[in-house]
C-alpha cells in the first residue's frame, strides 16, 4: 500500500546525477565570470601603465581593444559558458530520461499487479465456491458477524 505523502515525495525529487550537473554548470559559470572579470581589470590595467608612460590614450586603446580585451572577453563566454551550457543541458536531459525510465517502471509495475488481480478473479471462479472459498450453506465467519445465521446456531457455538 502506498501513502500520498511518500508519492508526492518522489515525484517532486529530482535525479541526484541531474543536481550535480547542475551544480557542475553553475561552479563553470562562477569560473567563466570571474574569468570575464579578470580579463577586463588586466585590460583597464595595461591601459593605464601605457598611458603612465606617456602613450596616447586613444592609440593605446586602438591596439589593445582587437588585441587584448575582445579575446579576454570572448574567451571566457565562449569556453566556460559553452562548458556550462553543456552541463545544464545533459542535466535536463538526465532528468527527462530518468522521468520517462521511472514512468516505463511505474507502468510494468501496474500490469503486473493487474494480472495478479485478474488471477485471484479467475481462481474464485471455481464450480461451488462462493469468493470467500466456502461451499454453500457453510458457516463463515462473514455470516457469523453479520447475524445471518439463526440463533439455534448461536447457542450451540457459544456452548
């Protein structure tokens, strides 16, 4: 016998291999953007010696821009986030898979019990037994506690 609590339990919980893709894709995430950070404070700094050194801002900017900071910039984003994208994605598509695996169980799981139950059905069928396996006209325990049974026979089962 199941409970609805247990059920709603297991329904609402998510594959343990999903949750660590997940988390997985969310640490390269943190990496990607600290990365991202780094790249541009490197690239604020180059600018700035440059220009203590007595360059051309404008020039400056000119050279390390194509050279320097767009690299640092797509670098991060393309790789790490890619790594992310990828991860979150095989999480999801872990979780659909083992939803579908649980929903294929879940299923084999009810046919087996329905012909369990269609058995029973079959087997009660017998020529001159009623379901409760006794032949007409015994005593059941069924009759005794409904007071189907008359009181002659009362007195002589409780004697």
């Amino acid at each position: 016998m199941r409970f609805k609590r247990d059920d709603a339990l297991k329904k609402s919980k998510r594959p343990a291999g999903s949750i660590v893709l997940y988390v997985a894709a969310i640490v390269v995430t943190i990496i990607g953007v600290a990365f991202l950070v780094t790249n541009i404070v490197l690239f604020q700094k180059s600018l700035a010696q440059y220009v203590a050194q007595g360059y051309a801002a404008a020039d400056v900017a000119s050279q390390l821009i194509p050279s320097q900071l767009l690299p640092g910039i797509y670098e991060p984003i393309g790789v790490y986030g890619g790594i992310a994208l990828i991860l979150f994605g095989a999480g999801v598509i872990n979780q659909k898979i083992s939803k579908s695996l649980k929903m294929l169980e879940d299923l084999r799981v009810e046919g087996a019990e329905l012909d369990a139950d269609e058995i029973d059905i079959e087997a009660s069928d017998v020529d001159g037994l009623e379901p409760n396996g006794l032949k007409s006209g015994e005593l059941g325990s069924s009759e005794f506690e409904t007071g189907k049974i008359g009181t002659d026979e009362v007195q002589a089962v409780e004697i």
